[in-house]
C-alpha cells in the first residue's frame, strides 16, 4: 500500500485535473437537461398542446401513452452512457493520482537539493504548500 504524501493542492492546480473536472461537469449537466427536458416536456406539452396527446397511432395507442412509456428507455439509454463516461474519467482520475504517487515517491526517494523534473500536466505556476 503507498503512503507517500501526495500533494493535493498541486494535483487540483494542474490542467489535467480542471480537464477532468470540466469533463465531469459538462457530462453530468448535459445528460441532465437531456433527461429534464425530456422529463418536463410531457407536463408541457399537455398544459399547452393537450391534443398532441390524443392523436392516436394504433387502436388502443395513442401518442401520449407512447410519449410516457418511451421515458423508460431513454432513462436507461442517459444511464448507459454516464456509466461509460464515467468510467472514461475514473480511468482518467486513476492514472492523474497514480502520476501524482509517483512524484511524490520519487521526491522522497532523492536528495532534496536535487532537482526533479514534474510532469507538464502536473506544473502549475503557483507554489505547493505544504500540510
């Protein structure tokens, strides 16, 4: 099990990470209007067009029951892909902390007056503190 410190203030200031969490940000507020808009169209379409409803596609069917019923499949289609978009990031997330434990190993495993070079995506301009 690794216990280096990890320097979290450093991992949060890099563009890696703002990269991730902009990912993860415009995933999750997409597929939720997605799912809202879908959502609130079937009170909003019967306030304002209630005979869009009533049009009848088969004997027995009409448009509002095949409206409703098809919020099913497409709740298990915006799941199926925030599953896989999140398991996109959490890879993304796994390698930036396992880079991040690297570094931290490798500065605690050398001379501290030796220089150690950072990885570009783990740069940032402003000073790490330290906890």
């Amino acid at each position: 099990m690794n216990h280096e410190p990890i320097d979290w203030e450093t991992i949060h200031a890099s563009p890696s990470f703002r990269s991730l969490m902009r990912s993860r940000r415009r995933t999750v507020l997409s597929l939720g209007a997605v799912a809202g808009a879908y959502y609130f169209s079937i009170p909003a379409l019967l306030a304002w067009f209630p005979d869009f409803f009533k049009l009848q596609l088969t004997p027995g069917i009409n448009l509002g029951v095949a409206f409703a019923v098809s919020q099913y499949p497409l709740g298990i289609v915006i799941a199926l892909i925030f599953m896989w978009k999140m398991s996109v990031l959490g890879r993304r997330a796994a390698a930036l902390r396992l880079r991040a434990s690297d570094l931290a190993r490798s500065y605690s495993t050398i001379d501290a007056a030796s220089a150690v070079a950072v990885p570009a995506d783990l740069q940032t301009s402003e000073p790490a503190h330290a906890h």
